[in-house]
C-alpha cells in the first residue's frame, strides 16, 4: 500500500505541480494518507479479514462497557491502561520531551524557511 500511495504522490507531484512546497507537501501526505487506508480497507474487504478486529474492540472497552475474552484477557494487564501521569513526569525531568520538543520546533522552522518564499 505504501508503493501505491508512494507512485501516486510522484505522479501528483510531476503532472499536477503546485508553486508552493507547503501545499504539496501537505497534498501528498492526504493523498498517501488516503490510499493507504483504501487500499488497506478494500484488500481486508476482498480477503474478508479481520487482523485489526481485537485493537478497535480493545479500545471500545477503554471507552464504552463492551467486552469480550480478548479485551478482558488485554484490558486486565497493566500495561495496557491509560498512561500514568508519572511517565510523563519522568520523561520531562530527564530532559527527553523538552529536547524532542526542541528538535521538532527546529525541523519545523528550517522546513517552513525552505519552502515559503521570501
């Protein structure tokens, strides 16, 4: 699926161009967005499989009182609960989010400087 969306995005870009670079950007990521889950829904539809069926009824659970084996077997396991408000304490005290959050801001400002024009 991603070769597909990949191909597609290359064709939008040469056949269709746009004078910004924010705008295909942004075009190509909806469009990739878009065939990969077409393409993932239609083979799931044509194969009739069900492979994601556990992770949407694992998060029905986390929300709604709906339950089966397979969320009670998920649901009971620690790991598997809503992240504690201590992990995020403890990665921002080891400096982790605010250097991730740094290293984002940077790429985000050299992307827009490089492709908005003067």
């Amino acid at each position: 699926s991603a070769y597909l969306a990949f191909k597609l995005v290359i064709y939008l870009d040469t056949h269709i161009p746009l004078s910004n670079k924010v705008s295909s950007f942004f075009r190509g990521g909806v469009a990739f967005i878009i065939v990969a889950a077409a393409y993932k829904t239609s083979s799931a539809f044509m194969f009739n499989l069900s492979d994601d069926a556990h992770i949407f009824n694992i998060l029905k659970s986390k929300f709604t009182e709906f339950r089966d084996f397979h969320t009670l077997l998920y649901v009971c396991s620690d790991t598997f609960n809503f992240i504690g408000f201590h992990y995020f304490w403890a990665c921002s005290t080891t400096l982790l989010f605010p250097t991730a959050g740094a290293v984002v801001l940077r790429l985000g400002y050299v992307f827009l400087r490089d492709c908005l024009p003067p």
